[in-house]
C-alpha cells in the first residue's frame, strides 16, 4: 500500500500527464488491475508472492514477500486508483495490509478446506462484485469440496465485506451464508452485468445434470436461485467457465468427455439459448476458457493444446484453428511442464494462460482478436520470479454497462464504472518524461479505440488499435526525435488527448 501511494504522489508531480486538467487519480481503472498470486514467504526464494500489475508503466511483475498463499482458488479486488483492497485463497481472506481481514476466518467450513489452510485449489471458487449502489460494500461469492468422494460442492455461499470497519481496512459482516443447498459442480462461480448495468448475475451448475442455477445480485440483496436446464449434462468436473466481455456469450469447458459448449446468452432475463456442443479430440483432462476482448474469438487450453473458435460464424466448430502445442519445455526442470490451464483476459487486453503446474511461467496471447495464428500466441512468454501455480484471478467484466434499447435498460446508466465520466476520469501517461517506452492507462470503453501520436509539427507517427474493455496501452517511440508527443484516443466520438515528453537517450 506504502509503496502504491507514494508512487501516485510521484505521479501527481510529473509532468504533462493530462489535458483538460482532469485528476490523474482518476483515471487509472481500477477493480481488476491488480492480481495477486504465487506462494507465502515461510519458505523463501523461489518461494513467494507474486504481483502482476497492470496500472503502472508497463505490465509490472513483482516478488512480494506476504502470508497469504494463491493456489486455483484466487479473487482479489482493488478500488478504482488501484490500491489492493482484500484477496481470498479461499479458506480465509486477508486484507490489503496482508493480515487475515478482520473476522476473515473461516470461510467453507468442511474437511477439505482444513485440509488445505494455505488456500483451495479449485478452479473459480470464489468472486467478488460490489454491491450496486452501494459504494464499500463487497459480496464475495465462494463454495469447496464438501463431498471429496464425489468431487462436488453442496454449498453455494456469500460472505459480506464491509471496508468501512477497522479503521478502512474492512471486515466481514456476515459469513458463510448458504445460498444454494445441492449437487454442485465444484468452482466455477461466475458473473455478469444485468442488462441494465447495475446489477448482477451471478451463476453456477448442478452436478449430474444440464441444469444452471442463477441469482441476481441488486441494491436490494440476493435474490434466487432460479434455474435452468440446457445443454449437455455434466458430472462431476473441473475447467472454467467464462463469459464473453459483452455479456453475450457463454463458454463452459472441460476436457474429460464433455468437452466445450457456447451458449447465447440474455442479460436481461439471465437465461441461456442456443447451445453449441463442441467435442474436442485431444488429451482431454483440465483446462480453460477466455474470450477475446470483442467477444469474437474463443480461446480453449487444453493441457497439450490451444484452440480459437470464432464464436460469430454459423459453424462455430468448423472455425477451429489450432494455435499451439505444447513445446516440451519444463521450468524450471522435469517434470514441471509448461502446459495449457485455466486462463484469464487482462486489462492490457492479452490472456494469460497458467501452466497446469508450479512454474516459473505464464503463456500469453498478444493479440486475441486477430484470427489464426495471427493471434500472436507465446509460450511460456512471460517469466516470473517465484514458483507459480495456476492462481489467476476470477474477475468478471466489471466495467460492462446496460444493454441499449433494452427493456431493461432503464435506469439512465450512460457511464461504464460509477464516478466521474470518462472525460472527467481522463488519461494518464507513465512514466513522464520517457527514453521510449511508455504507457497510457485510460478508461475501459465497450468500442474499439485507436491511438494516433503526433510530434509537435502534427506529423503522424504511431498509430495502433486499442482492445475494447482494456484499459492500459504500451506504447515505443524508440528511434523518435527527443521532444513533446500527442496522444490522442478516440473511441466512436469520445475522445481523450494526453502528452508525452520523450527525453534524449
């Protein structure tokens, strides 16, 4: 937290960092930039925390000394500068100092979890949302292995986080509430925007059957489960589930027989439609699911292979292109293998994809809404500085806003995040003065943006597209005259300009 705030005083003091005089602090788009993972400390290096921060001047990795171990089982939540507010592995939640959260013990009360003290190691077993309207409020949405015999969780639960207790630092005020009493399919907690862009879905799936329960998450409370039976029918599993950033699209997979499904899927009634059953000949056994950032492209990792489906074709199997397999690499020996896991779309708009196993390594897709190969997937691309396992963040898209001209949509909501509107939120740069290497943190837009940078004689040159929903940009000006740079942002006809001095190497 120290290290976080003295870095935007700096911020605060540099220089150019926006037009319009609009407050620095404001747009840095917070909620999901932060994620936290790796192991505790007890044991030192390679041993340790991990942070990926996706708010400073490039995706910034660190080595965190903390208590707290991520295994699968991994949810955090910042506010919108980006200051950590709580994590959760699952058995207990700490706060943004690292202690356990003021009565944060606890959570999943069942002999698996006392198995696993350090953290769960479930796929999506726990979510945080904000409670709509009303702001300090946090709803974490968590469940475990209650039966270990039959792979399922009998228990859908919430725990309330109220930040304004010890001192800011937050404190749970209900814990364990039993939302859902049943078969469930263990982890994969999911959610979505309701249709009018305040409130939420929140979803998960009955074991042995096609059946979906749903709740919806309003200023009011929880309200449900309803439910839903479509699909095929699902035993006992793990996987992922995700949906597309649009909300409109749903994927479920999971490679031990029952494979991948799409499903369409209405925000204003939370129903499914339409599924799309894929049957994928392959290793079959873990993996993940994620959506590019325009909701086009599917992407399926699949322990030895990596696959992009084109979810807007008629034939959304026949558009399967095989992007990678795996390589034989091992980090940082035998036989920790760089595999495909469970994946994650990032506020810089690439995916990340875990390794199956503690490594040192994350794959990455540069660029997920480019077709084929084009799609820039790197294996084993990104290097970490502690052992590493699995523990990307379950976020959803936080920044969606309502469906226009829906019959939902009536609650006037024009912004995407409450707060000031994007103009007011502006445009950072980081760092300010820079040698070449920059980067632009700005506010998520549901559109396309494109970047133009002009030198002072209004000569154009750099120009590159911006993924919808992300909201931090790289950006090189090596090889450029030293001097004052333009950036401006356009997204439809919002528009954003900031400056760039580029200091003499």
């Amino acid at each position: 937290m120290t290290r976080r705030v003295a870095y935007q005083v700096l911020l605060a003091l540099g220089v150019g960092s926006c037009l319009l005089s609009v407050h620095p602090a404001h747009a840095q788009q917070g909620l999901n930039n932060l994620w936290m993972g790796g192991y505790s400390e007890e044991f030192g290096l390679p041993w340790g925390g991990i942070d990926l921060e996706f708010h400073s001047e490039s995706l910034t990795i660190s080595q965190v000394d903390r208590e707290i171990d991520f295994k699968r089982t991994n949810a955090n939540i910042t506010d919108a500068e980006g200051n950590l507010l709580f994590s959760t592995n699952g058995a207990y939640i700490a706060n943004a100092t690292g202690d356990t959260l003021l009565n944060g013990t606890g959570l999943n009360p069942s002999n698996y979890t006392s198995l696993f003290p350090e953290g769960l190691y479930l796929s999506q077993a726990c979510l945080i949302l904000p409670k709509p309207d009303a702001p300090g409020i946090y709803y974490l949405f968590h469940g475990t292995l209650d039966d270990q015999i039959g792979f399922l969780a009998r228990y859908l639960y919430v725990t309330t986080i109220n930040m304004g207790l010890d001192g800011g630092l937050g404190g749970v005020v209900t814990k364990n509430q039993v939302l859902i009493d049943d078969t469930l399919n263990n982890g994969k907690i999911t959610a979505v925007r309701h249709a009018n862009g305040r409130d939420w879905w929140v979803l998960c799936h009955r074991q042995n059957t096609n059946s979906y329960y749903r709740l919806l998450v309003t200023p009011d409370g929880i309200t449900g489960p309803a439910e839903q039976a479509i699909g095929v029918i699902r035993y006992a599993d793990g996987g992922q589930v995700c949906f597309s950033l649009d909300g409109s699209k749903f994927a479920y997979y999971w490679g031990d027989g029952d494979d991948l499904e799409v499903f369409d899927f209405d925000r204003c009634t939370g129903l499914f439609s339409n599924p799309v059953h894929i049957a994928i000949d392959d290793y079959n056994q873990m993996g993940g699911v994620a959506f590019s950032p325009s909701s086009q492209f599917l992407y399926v990792s699949s322990v030895l292979d990596v696959y992009q489906y084109d979810v807007s074709v008629p034939d959304v199997e026949a558009s399967m292109v095989h992007i990678a397999h795996w390589d034989s690499t091992y980090s940082p020996s035998p036989p920790f293998a760089t595999l495909f896991d469970i994946a994650q779309l990032a506020p810089d708009g690439k995916i990340y994809i875990g390794t199956g196993n503690s490594t040192f390594k994350l794959h990455v897709i540069n660029e997920p809404d480019q077709p084929g190969l084009a799609c820039d997937m790197v294996q084993h691309g990104i290097t970490l500085p502690t052992y590493y396992v699995n523990s990307l963040p379950n976020h959803p898209n936080y920044f969606l806003g309502p469906v226009d001209g829906s019959v939902c949509d009536s609650l006037g909501i024009n912004t995407l995040t409450p707060g000031p509107s994007p103009r007011e939120r502006g445009a950072t740069v980081q760092p300010n003065p820079t040698t070449g290497s920059f980067r632009l943190n700005y506010p998520a837009s549901a559109q396309v943006g494109w970047l133009e940078v002009r030198n002072l004689a209004g000569q154009l040159v750099k120009r590159e597209r911006l993924p919808q929903w992300s909201t931090v940009h790289a950006v090189e000006l090596q090889g450029q005259a030293a001097g004052m740079y333009q950036c401006s942002m356009r997204w439809g006809t919002e528009t954003m300009t900031t400056r760039v001095i580029l200091a003499a190497p």
